[in-house]
C-alpha cells in the first residue's frame, strides 16, 4: 500500500501564501525555513503537492536534497541544479520550456528561453555569481523562481556551504526589492534538525537572519484514517480502533512508514490477543528499533567514536572540547586505556561520514538526528534507574 497522502489543501495555501503574500505574508520573500524529524513526510509533502502547487502558481521550482551525495559539497550539488534547470530552460521541447511558453510574458524562442549565460564555474570565484543568474532567469522567464533546499542544516557544517546561504542570500537581495521586478527569488529550506534549522533563522550570524522558520505540518489523525479506511475496504485487515491507532501514530514519532510496519506485524500476532492491548505494544518496540538501525553504526566504528557520540548526545545544545584534554581523560575513562588527543579526530571523521553527527560551526558538534538522541537518552534514563 502506498503511504503517500495527498495534502493539496495545504500545499495551494502555502503556494499562495509564497508567490501572492498578503501584507501579513510579505516576510516569506526573506526566505521560509521548515523543520521536523526524518521520515515524517516532509520530503514527500514537498516533492508530491508543494513542488506541483508551486508550479500551478507558475513558479520556476528547483529542488536540491543536500543528503543525496553527504561526500558531495552543498555549494556543488546547488550550484549542479541551478545549471541543470537553466539549461533545461533554454532547450526548446524540454518539459521547463514548454511550461513557460505558457507563460505570456515569458520570452520563449524557438529554442528556448533565452538567457546566454555561460554557465561553465557557476556559483564559483571565477564563474558566474548565483545572484547574477537568478537575477537573468526571473527578468527572462518573468516569473518567480523557487529554490528548495532539502536537509539545509548541511549547509552550515562547511565554509563553502556557509559561502552557499551567503550567496542566496545575495540572490534574494539582488532580485525581491527592485521596484517593478517582473518575478522574486523564493528560498525554502528544510530540515530533520530543529534546533539547526531555527539558528539558520536566529542567528545574526546567519545568511537568513530574520527569516520565519516553522514547524512542519505533521502527518496526524486524517493519515490513520485514510490508513485504516483503506486497509478496511480492502479487508482481511485485523486493526486497532481508531483512537489506539492514532495514538501509536504519536508513539512511532508521527512516521508514516513505522506505521505500516506496526500496522504489519499486528496481523503476525493478533491470534495472540486484544489487537488494541497489542498494538501500543508493537508501536513502542518499533519506536525504540527505528533509533537502533542508527546506533548499530557504532559497534562498527570502535569504543573511542562510541564514547565522543555519548558525550555528543548527553550534551544539552552544542557539544564543546571534545578535542581537549579534559575530554581525552573522560574517554580513557570509559575504554579503561590511555586515549591520545591525535586519536579523537579520526573518531570524529569516522561519526560524520556515518552521518552520525554534524558540525554546528567551530569545535561544535551535535547529532544528525534528534530522533536519535531523544531515544539514547531515554534508554540512558532507564539504564540509570535499574542500576540504582
């Protein structure tokens, strides 16, 4: 079964709201940031309804998911899709160009739009500026160009991404205030870290200072609904009532996905029992399994990245020292063996290319996924418990 819902409703209003802003809407054009833990259907709302209602509004829609190449710079896999949709608007028969012959204003020639861009460096020192070929692309095609960046908290782990947001930034700046400008540059990120995404926002430091960051709608009680009514018309189906099930939903962290797995084993082991005493149950068991498929990593990569990933997830916002002397001994500590400082920062290499933590900026680090951590310290909190 397909567990793609589709939300148009919600989809046409955040549209509207981006490309037509009333007064009370106007902050959007500084940039839209939108978090929420992985695998909740963010990346599937975005791709299956805001992409296409973005498009109905007649928006120019470029979509880069930073975690598609994590060895890959952000600025590269950007800067990759600028010019990839550029020169899908200048090849007359693609699917970019025949959309915007559509669009009156826009102007199409027999082979495209137009731009006569070089596109070779792009985003680089010695290449065209982003802020030069947005600006080319909106005043050409007259119409206003989106850019979505999926897992946009990557961006701030490098110089280069950070150069990135610097250089959108100026894009922004270059093409929304103009008096009479015949489209607007949209930036929307969106992120599986919270905390990250709402400093892209508040943070003078950073490029989108000021921007409005939000949470992102999660799936609720009308996905179970359209979940059970379908299982039910298909029949065969032993489910939980309805109030069980939404609340299993809530346990398995709103994650459409673990859904259908609960929903799957009730049918394995509902000769056992009441499905509604058994299904909180399962929710929970999965819960606590989905975080294990991550921590698993760990017993592969060795006792030191164990103990940094620990002192990492036991921290309550950024994780400092973590190449000091103090941290060197507390690690030794935990091994029951000397632990070297020129030793740590393999370990720490080793976490990052596991996609297990992140760098937040200078010496500060924190984990990939919230999700993750949340489960750690639950586990840490009953271990504690059972040990008094």
């Amino acid at each position: 079964m397909s567990t793609i819902v589709q939300r148009p409703v919600l989809a046409a209003q955040m549209a509207a709201q981006l490309i037509r802003p009333g007064p009370l809407d106007e902050g959007l054009r500084s940039g839209l940031f939108l978090s929420g833990t992985r695998r909740t259907g963010k990346t599937t709302f975005v791709l299956h309804d805001l992409i296409p209602a973005l498009e109905q509004e007649g928006a120019i829609v470029i979509y880069v998911d930073l975690w598609s190449n994590v060895e890959a710079s952000p600025a590269t896999l950007v800067n990759d899709a600028v010019g990839a949709t550029l020169k899908e608007a200048e090849t007359a028969g693609s699917r970019l160009a025949n959309r915007l012959a559509h669009i009156a204003s826009a102007n199409i020639g027999v082979f495209g739009l137009k731009l006569g861009l070089k596109l070779d460096g792009l985003g680089t020192l010695d290449g065209l500026t982003l802020a030069a070929a947005f600006t080319r692309l909106v005043d050409t095609a007259k119409t206003n160009v989106v850019l979505i960046v999926d897992e946009v908290q990557h961006a701030i782990t490098t110089e280069e991404g950070n150069a990135l947001l610097l250089a959108l930034k100026a894009a922004r700046d270059a093409i929304n205030p103009r008096p009479g400008t015949p489209g607007y540059f949209q930036f929307i990120g969106a992120g599986s870290h919270r905390a990250l995404v709402s400093e892209l926002t508040a943070r003078r430091s950073q490029a989108f200072a000021g921007a409005t960051s939000l949470a992102f709608p999660m799936l609720g009680a009308d996905y179970v609904d359209y979940l059970l009514a379908r299982l039910h018309a298909a029949g065969g189906a032993i489910l939980p009532s309805r109030a069980v099930a939404v609340e299993g939903f809530v346990t398995l962290g709103h994650r459409p996905e673990e859904m259908l797995r609960a929903l799957g084993q009730l049918q394995t082991v509902a000769e056992r029992g009441d499905p509604d005493a058994l299904f909180p149950v399962i929710a929970a068991t999965l819960r606590s399994a989905a975080a294990d498929v991550e921590l698993a990593k760990l017993a592969q990569l060795g006792g030191l990245a164990t103990a940094v990933f620990e002192r990492i997830a036991a921290s309550d916002g950024d994780a400092r020292g973590l190449f000091s002397a103090d941290a060197a001994a507390d690690y030794a500590r935990v091994l029951g063996r000397e632990v070297r400082v020129d030793e740590i920062q393999p370990a720490v290499n080793d976490l990052m290319d596991a996609n297990l933590i992140l760098r937040r900026g200078h010496g500060l680090y924190g984990l990939s996924d919230p999700y993750v951590q949340e489960i750690w310290r639950e586990r840490r909190a009953l271990t504690a418990r059972v040990d008094r």
